[in-house]
C-alpha cells in the first residue's frame, strides 16, 4: 500500500514504531558507550595515566560524540530537508550500528598502543555524526505523521527511544558487569557493543516499512523545499535556534549526569558497588519510560508549558535533597531522591521534541530541530560529565556540582518560556496566509 493511501492511524502507528525503535537502539549504542566509559575505558584504552586523568580522558573522548553531533544534524538536516525524512534515518541507523560494532572489537592500548585512543576517538565522532541526524529526524518522522491533537503525545512516544535505550544499555551491562573484573575488563565489556549489530537489523526492517512525513511530501507539491535549508534557517529564525539550545539542556545533560557522571562518582569516590548502581540506574530508565506518556497526556490538558516548566521547578527543589542523599553513599537514599528528581526532569522531556518541532516551519523543521537539540549537546549537554568531574576534582564536595546541576535546569527554564513564545508568534504569524 503506498504512503498516499494508507489509513492515518496505520500511517501514524507506522511512524510512531519505526522513530521509536530506531531512536531506542541508537540512544542504546550512545549509552553503552557512555557506561564503559565511566568503568572500563579509563583502563583500556588510558592505562599509563593517573586514575584520575584517566577519567577525564575517558570523559573527554565520551565528549567527542557531542562535538559531532551538530555536524551529522547540518548534513543530515541539509538532506532530510530536500529529500525526505525515511531515507535520511536509514543511513544514520546503519552508521551508528557500524561504529559500534567496530568499537567492540577494538583492541586496547596494551595491544596497539596510541592507535587505540586515537580509533577510539574517531567511532566515537562517526556515532555523534549518525545522532546528530537521527534524533530529529526520527522526531519529525512521528510528528508530521500524527493528527494535530496527537503531536505531543508522538513527540513523546519518540522520547521513549531515550529510556528504553538505557535499559536495554544497563541491563547489558549489569549481566556482563557480574564478570570477575579482569574478565570484565578483557572482552565482557565488549558483549553490549557487538550485540548492537543485531539490534540494528531488527530496527532496520521495522523502519523500511514506515511512510515518508506528510508535512515533508505537502511541502514538496507546493514547491516550498528550500535549496539550502541551513542558511535559510540561519536567516530567518536564528532566534529560535538559539531558544531551542537553551530549552534543550536538561534534555541532554540529566541523562549523562546520572548514566554516566552519577555512576562513576560513587562506584569510585563513594565505594558503591557497582552491580548496586546499575540497579539503580535501571529503575531510573523504567521510570522514565513508564511516566513519560503520562506526562504527555495531562498536557494535552493542562498545556505542554505548564508541565515542562513545572517540572524543571520541581526538579530543583529536589536538587538540594539529591544532592545530600549522594553525600550520604547510601543507595537507597540515592535512589529514592534520583527518582523524585527524575518525575520532574522527564515530565519536561517527555515534551521537548514536540516543543522544538513546533517552533519551525515545515521546509526547514529538520535542519531547524537538529541543529537546536545538537548545537546544545555539543555546547553544554555532552560536556556535562566532564564539567562536574572537573567541579568535584577541585571541591572535593558534593555543593559545587550541585551549583552547576540547578544552573543547568534555571537555564532551560528560561528557554522553555522563551521556545513557547516564539512558537507562538511563529503560527499566529502564519494563520493569515492559511485563510
């Protein structure tokens, strides 16, 4: 059956299941990568330096898939703009499942010396490249293919690719995590990226099957696809692109700042074990998962603003308890503050795709989303980790990091309110010229 003569709600669940199992195992490629750095790539591929340093080298190379991030958005976003948003999204697919693959079989320092870090580095780039163009892609997939009423809760449903990719990450790592260290350390670490291989092929039959956008084939019959769509969304809404960077921190930076910054601090400094940590962070993703939907229904009622922002607020009124629970090293006290912290920061989440879609016009809402959501990873969002190491190596406290951590979410606040505005004015801008 063709795209012009599918039913809507086969169309929309079609979109909705290609953009969300795509998007979960290309968060899940993200996610391992962001494990193994917190616990093995310090010694694997960093071992003749300090622990310390070598932490931050892992960080630092953790780092290197933000920084390209924005680049895979501008191509991918240049293309998916003139070409259409199925094609595009196959490609990012194949490539984050190839540098993967590759990294699992990347041999060590021991066995190759500088090679090792340096090949290690550029997977870690090809995996930001595939990212960049992915995530607003898939975004714009569920979106433009859902009913009016129905965005929100699509854009949500392509967030869950978020949650379920760092489940499917931990509980990778908790089974090969249950391995003596050194065989650990040799080639168990290796399982979760050889695995994504796999998970690879499923998601790509499952999104071969899917339809191209609505709002992507109406924009090309009236002729309006643009010929350089990053320059026209540079001159005609760079404000909104700055807005979208904002509202998007806590987006990228929450999920790195517990995956990642989180569970090395207290699986080193703290001396929590580490199969405990691991727990918590999969019930972290599970709950996510599970509350996410229902944030997007009660703002199909109350408003998406009103959620996003009550959620961040929530969020740091709990950062103070967050924080003082982590001091404590108790895991329980831990979890139990993650997890409130955690019903405020991805209420707002569940929200942000639709938010940034809706900011854009259709002919340049590809480049437009990815370059917002990936400008902001690479600025502040995937450095996250590495800051609030750095912030903890020289405090030795627990409050510094905290000041960073509320400074992040005021800062997404204020681009929330901002983002909501300018969407507004962008469609009552264009209700004339729909009349």
């Amino acid at each position: 059956m063709s795209a012009t003569t599918t039913d809507p709600q086969t169309r929309q669940r079609r979109a909705m299941m290609g953009a969300f199992v795509g998007t979960a195992i290309e968060w899940y490629d993200f996610f391992i990568f962001g494990t193994a750095a917190a616990l093995v790539f310090g010694r694997v591929f960093y071992p003749d330096i300090a622990p310390a340093a070598a932490l931050m080298a892992s960080f630092a190379t953790f780092w290197v898939g933000f920084l390209a991030r924005p680049i895979g958005g501008i191509i991918f976003g240049h293309f998916g703009d003139k070409l259409g948003r199925k094609n595009i999204l196959i490609i990012t697919l194949l490539m984050m499942g190839a540098a993967t693959t590759m990294i699992g079989l990347l041999p060590g320092y021991v066995t190759i010396g500088i090679w090792a870090p340096v090949l290690l580095v550029v997977l870690r780039a090809v995996q930001g490249i595939a990212v960049g163009g992915e995530w607003g892609g898939a975004v714009l997939l569920a979106t433009e293919n859902a009913a009016g009423t129905k965005r929100g809760l699509a854009g949500a449903w392509v967030q869950q690719g978020s949650p379920a990719g760092a489940i499917l990450a931990t509980v990778a790592f908790m089974i090969v995590g249950a391995l003596p260290d050194e065989a650990f350390l040799s080639w168990g670490w290796r399982i979760p990226f050889l695995v994504s291989a796999v998970l690879v092929l499923i998601a790509l039959v499952i999104r071969l099957k899917v339809e191209e956008s609505k709002d992507f084939e109406e924009a090309k019959s009236k002729q309006a696809v643009v010929k350089l769509p990053l320059m026209q969304t540079l001159r005609t809404a760079p404000g909104i692109v700055g807005l979208g960077i904002i509202a998007s921190i806590m987006g990228i930076s929450f999920a790195y700042f517990t995956n990642t910054f989180l569970l090395s601090w207290t699986t080193t400094d703290l001396g929590i074990d580490r199969q405990i940590m691991l727990n918590i962070l999969l019930g972290f993703a599970v709950l996510q998962f599970i509350w996410q939907p229902l944030a997007a229904k009660i703002a199909e009622r109350v408003g998406a603003t009103r959620v996003m922002v009550a959620g961040l607020a929530f969020a740091v009124v709990m950062a103070a308890p967050f924080f003082w629970a982590i001091q404590t090293g108790q895991p329980m006290l831990i979890a139990v503050m993650l997890y409130l912290s955690t019903l405020g920061g991805t209420a707002y989440y569940a929200l942000l795709a639709n938010a940034l879609a809706e900011a854009f016009p259709a002919n340049i809402r590809y480049t437009g989303v990815s370059l917002s959501y990936q400008l902001c990873s690479s600025l502040i969002g995937g450095s996250t980790p590495l800051i609030a190491q750095a912030i903890l190596n020289s405090t030795g406290g627990p409050w510094g990091v905290a000041a960073f951590y509320v400074g992040l979410l005021l800062a997404t606040i204020v681009g929330v309110h901002g983002l909501a505005a300018a969407g507004r004015r962008a469609r009552e801008a264009a209700e004339p010229a729909a009349v």
